[in-house]
C-alpha cells in the first residue's frame, strides 16, 4: 500500500486521503519552474531615510482548501525594533494582514486580494500588545519617536494561519499565546487561550501562558481530516520560572480538537538550544507532520535552516490530569522544562519522533535568515516562504536600518521557494 500523505490546502480536492500519485496529479499542471519568486512589495514608509517596505508577509504560510496553486501568507505584528523594555512599533496602525496569492499558467505570482484582520465589530486590529490579562507579554509599546503607545486588547502577533475547508481561517500567535478563529473577510469569531487569560470560554492548557515574549505559538496547521489543529511553541518556556527553566531543548506541541475542546500537548526536541526556533508546521497525515527548526544567522554565515518529519503517533501526552496547573505536568515534583531527558525518559515519556526531511541551506544555498512558513504540496514538494521583516533590521539604538542579504547585498523580501524533501 502507498504511503498516505495529505495537505490541509488539497483536502477538499481530493475529498479524503490519497496516495502520492493522487496528490502529484492534482498539482502536476501547476508550473513552478520560475520559482523562487519574490512577492510585490509597496512601500509603507520612510524613516531616517530607510524605507519600511509594506512586506513581512511569510510568517506563516496555508494552501487554498480547494483552489490548486492558491496560497495564503500572513505577517506578524508589523515592523518593530527593539527598545527599552519593549519594542518601537514604526507604523502603530499596522494591521496584521493575509494575502491571497496564485501562481499563474506561467508560473508568475499573482496577488489575488489582501484581508486586513478585524475585532469582533469588524474594526480592522493592530499589532500592539495585549493588555494585562488579556495576554500581555509585559513588552511596552513606542512608536518610532519613543512615546509610549497602549495596548489592544484584540491585538495580534500573528504567525501562522490555516485556511479551513469552510473559507474560515485560524491564526496562531505570539502574545497570549492565542489560536484566533476569523471569518473569511477576517473578523474575528472566537479567541482561544490559556487557562488564566481572559479571553473566551474554549481554553488551551494553563501552562502555554508561561511562553517567552516573542516565543509563542509559531505554527499551526489543522489535521487532514479537518478537525484537529496542531500547534508549535516556538522554543522553551518559562517553567516554572525563568530561572529555573533549564531543558533548553525541550518545547511543546499543542493539538485542539475544534469540536470538543479537547488538548493534548507532546515534547518537541530541538536540535539547536533555546535561542533557536521551531516555527511553521504543515500535516503529511493525521500524525505525521514536516516542522520547520531555524537559527537567526543568514543562510550564508552558517544559518540552520532544516524541515524535520515528525510524527506523533507513539509520543506521551503531557497535559497531565490538570490543565489548570500553571506549571503543567510534573516529574518527581517539577516542571517539563527543569528536568533532563534522561529523567523525562526514565518517566516513561516518549518525545514525537523525527528525522530530517531537507536542509535548506545544503539543498538550495537558502539565504534569508527568518525561514517561517511551508506547504506540503504532495509528491515530496515543500512550498518554503521567509519572513522578510518588512525590509528593516534593529541598528542596534532602536532605530530602523535595511535589511540586506549578506550573500547578495539586496534587501530581504518575502519569496517563495519549492523543493524535494526525503
């Protein structure tokens, strides 16, 4: 029998799990030989006289549920660099935005439409932080001058996106850490977070909330049969404190069952350590799954830019009998994140298995640093999308400087590459 493999973004097509060959012919007549690609860009604006491209749209990346060759690609908060306690914000009316693209019949990408993401009264949001309570990281907000700004309480730190088979999407995010359910034209329906932050009555597990700022749930991706939503903390957390948080390989994967509530949570190890990140994640089956683990380095200075398979079948879920807990599971009296995997073994708890799928940087001389989104496109093809950062870096005094590829001297722009995996 053929292995199975499915894509959330070919589900509708071929209205259940097919073989390989199945999947290849639903996207033979797509051409991707002019690809990698780089997306259209304007310009948002111009600060100190560096140019803040309207980009970053690659932080998390989704195939059309039934249109072959459509994508959707979402950015994060907007562009930002670091300052203080917190971040500057240079354009704090940014909205997190989806865009809708296609490769044409000549292999040319096409920009369909953007969504802009909107509250629950359909007032598009921003990229500000939460407020305390509502899924504050603790960061402060400046805009680019250094005045403080407030908070938004609908606020996103968007980094991943789903497209379900209904039109809706679902979006995953840094700050609570929150997983968001819009509508097709991007208002939000339902907002679920941990245990402990005040946002709706369907909860992930307590212990989520004690992500780092900027380190929550990178990706997500919804089972093939539709119903599970399976989510990647981005690298280890806090517990049950900073300090003592010592596993620094160690991270979580999410899934929440859409239709009962249910969670489950499964340990994730990280090859590099906890500056590292696991960020997108797209399904092959209902267990099996590709996972993106990237460093910050560009791709020619040594970057880490690998796709493992991974596969959750034998794996122990560790929510544990109370998912009120704030520390979450514990082994001889501690958390997860303070215990070895020589202890967390000998505990009978099995990590998801893995093995490598593809090295970017090996197969493809891969240069952009921010390696966030994928696609399975069935035939072990892998759509790979970068976040571009809106063509702006931290120079290092909280002020804004342009991005530029080591390798190629050009200013990192959101493309999109495909590629054979193992």
């Amino acid at each position: 029998m053929k292995k199975l493999l499915c894509s959330v973004g070919i589900l509708a097509v071929l209205a259940s799990c097919k073989s390989d060959d199945d999947i290849a012919m639903v996207n033979q007549d797509i051409n991707y030989s002019k690809l990698p690609q780089e997306f259209p860009f304007s310009k948002l604006t111009t600060i100190n006289g560096v140019d803040v491209i309207n980009g970053g749209f690659g932080s998390g990346a989704a195939a059309h549920p039934t249109r072959k060759g459509e994508f959707y690609v979402i950015t994060d908060r907007g562009p930002n660099t670091d300052f203080q306690n917190g971040k500057k914000f240079l354009t704090p009316n940014f909205t997190p935005t989806i865009m809708h693209f296609k490769i044409n019949a000549d292999g040319n990408v096409e920009v369909i439409k953007y969504i802009k993401l909107k509250n629950p009264s359909g007032q598009p949001i921003t990229g500000l932080p939460n407020p305390v309570g509502m899924g504050s990281t603790g960061e402060v907000a400046y805009d680019a001058s250094g005045n403080v700004l407030g908070t938004d309480q609908y606020g996103l730190d968007s980094e991943s996106i789903v497209a379900a088979a209904d039109g809706t999407f679902w979006v995953s995010d840094e700050y609570g850490p929150h997983i968001v359910h819009y509508s097709a034209d991007g208002m939000e329906m339902e907002r679920i977070s941990p245990i402990g932050v005040n946002t709706g009555p369907r909860k992930l597990p307590a212990v989520l909330a004690k992500r780092r700022a900027n380190r929550g749930m990178e990706g997500l991706c919804m089972s093939p049969d539709g119903r599970t939503l399976v989510g990647t903390m981005q690298s280890m957390m806090y517990v049950p404190s900073k300090v003592l948080a010592t596993n620094k390989t160690l991270t979580r994967i999410v899934t929440f069952d859409t239709v009962t509530g249910q969670t489950k949570q499964f340990l994730y190890k990280q090859e590099g350590g906890a500056s590292d990140s696991v960020c997108d994640i797209t399904a092959l089956s209902n267990n099996e799954f590709l996972v993106i683990e990237r460093d910050g380095n560009f791709g020619s200075q040594g970057g880490i830019k690998k796709v493992y398979r991974i596969n959750l079948s034998n794996a122990t879920d560790v929510n544990g009998a109370d998912i009120t807990d704030v520390d979450g599971m514990k082994v001889n009296g501690k958390a997860l994140e303070q215990c070895s995997w020589d202890e967390i073994t000998n505990a009978g708890i099995k990590a998801v298995t893995k093995t490598l799928a593809v090295d970017l940087v090996a197969k493809l001389g891969y240069e952009h640093d921010k390696f966030e989104g994928i696609v399975y496109l069935g035939n072990n093809k892998l759509a790979v999308f970068n976040d571009d950062d809106f063509g702006v870096v931290d120079d290092g005094n909280g002020n804004p400087k342009a991005k530029i590829l080591p390798k190629t001297g050009k200013v990192d722009k959101g493309t999109m590459y495909v590629v054979d995996i193992q």
